[in-house]
C-alpha cells in the first residue's frame, strides 16, 4: 500500500502542510502548476510583540501566467532574519532553528520550487520524518491533464492506492471519482493544540518557524500526530 499526497510548495507552511507530508510514504510537490498570486507559496505569519505579523519573500517573475518552477527568488533574506532574531532569540530552541533557517535561505539555486522543496528537506530531516519527497515536473509524466484528473494520473504513475489531501479539499474532490481509479480518498483534517510561545495569549495557525523555535523535535512530532482523517 502507498499513500501519496500533493500540495504546492510552500514556504516554511504551518502545522497542517507538515502533518500531510508525515502521514504520506510518498510526498509530490507540485511545481508544474499556475502560480497563485496572494496564496501561501512565499509568505506566512510569525509571532511579532504577542500578535500574528506576515511575512512575504519577494520573488521575481512572479505572474499568474507562469508555472512555478519558472519562478525565482529575488529576496535577500535580511528582512526576515531580522525578524526572527528580533522576536525569537529568548526562544528555547532559537539557536538550532536560526541555523535551519540559514541553511534553508542560502541554498545555491533560487527557482522558487527547488529553493522550497530543499527548505522542506531541511526541516524533515531536523524532525527525522523520511517521507519521499518527489517533484511534480521531474516525474516524466507528459499529460495535458489538469485539476482532479491530473491527481489521479500521478496517483496512478506513482503506484499509490490512497491519496490523502487537506480538509479543504472535499470541495474539489469526490471520493467517489477517485475510487472508481482504484484509489482511496481521505481528507486530513488538522488540530492545533496550543503549545507555550512568548509570555501571551497562544497564537494558532503560524509558521512552522514558531512552532519549531518552542518545542523539541520530539514534541513537533507528536502535534505533528494529532489529525482526524475523514
């Protein structure tokens, strides 16, 4: 059996993103797509003074006319190292996650997709998780396919019989559709416990960033364990 999940490449993505890549065998990032101007590939939040505070990577290129793996980087990463020294460095775990995160922004390549898919990497072997992480546009699958049709074909190019996707996906998939391919549909659906941040009021639904500066690898994997399946 094989559980195979897709999602766009985000950077440093909350809780939910990390709990898909986990609970999968096989992780596919999917580049080979429209870029989505206003989404979440290049900007997140981090906690700033007790409160939720975006930040956003600039990027060059960036149009809703281009796919994302002809996107890159056109940031320099001072505004957010700043950013993060300036609000975490009381952090228990502040010295391990600010040497990820140097090693995340100084990755030699800066097309966006690769760029996110190392700082994912990076992350996954800090909490030990050894999902397979493959890349949409490298996996020889020439198809005009788009949306659920295109799903399901890498699905099936990958050899999986589950397909596990957000919560927020049972607007767009049926599961119906997918078992007639022989594949399992299952929705994750996220809980967000509260863990100690700063001296305030928990904050849900930040970064990854803020979650990893809090508490230890093993404490991150047991959030990372806490999801309803649907």
């Amino acid at each position: 059996m094989v559980k195979l999940a897709i999602m766009q490449p985000y950077f440093l993505p909350y809780l939910g993103y990390w709990q898909l890549i986990k609970a999968v065998d096989k992780y596919v990032v999917y580049d080979n797509v429209t870029y989505i101007k206003g989404g979440w590939i290049n900007r997140n939040n981090l906690l700033v003074s007790g409160e939720k505070k975006m930040f956003t990577i600039s990027l060059k290129g960036a149009s809703s006319f281009r796919l994302i793996n002809e996107i890159e980087i056109g940031d320099g990463f001072d505004k957010l190292l700043k950013m993060v020294q300036t609000n975490y460095a009381k952090a228990p775990y502040f010295n391990e996650v600010k040497k990820l995160l140097k090693d995340m922004v100084s990755f030699e390549s800066r097309v966006l997709s690769g760029f996110i898919t190392n700082s994912l990497r990076i992350i996954l072997k800090y909490l030990n998780i050894d999902t397979e992480i493959l890349i949409s546009s490298e996996l020889s699958l020439h198809t005009e396919l788009k949306g659920k049709d295109k799903v399901i074909k890498i699905c099936e190019h990958l050899g999986a019989d589950t397909y596990y996707n957000a919560i927020g996906g049972q607007e767009l998939y049926s599961k119906a559709e997918f078992v007639a391919h022989g594949i399992e549909l299952r929705f994750l659906k996220t809980n967000l416990r509260p863990y100690t941040q700063q001296k305030c009021d928990f904050v849900p639904g930040l970064s990854i960033l803020d979650l990893l500066m809090f508490n230890s690898p093993e404490s991150v994997n047991q959030m990372l364990d806490d999801y309803e399946l649907v």
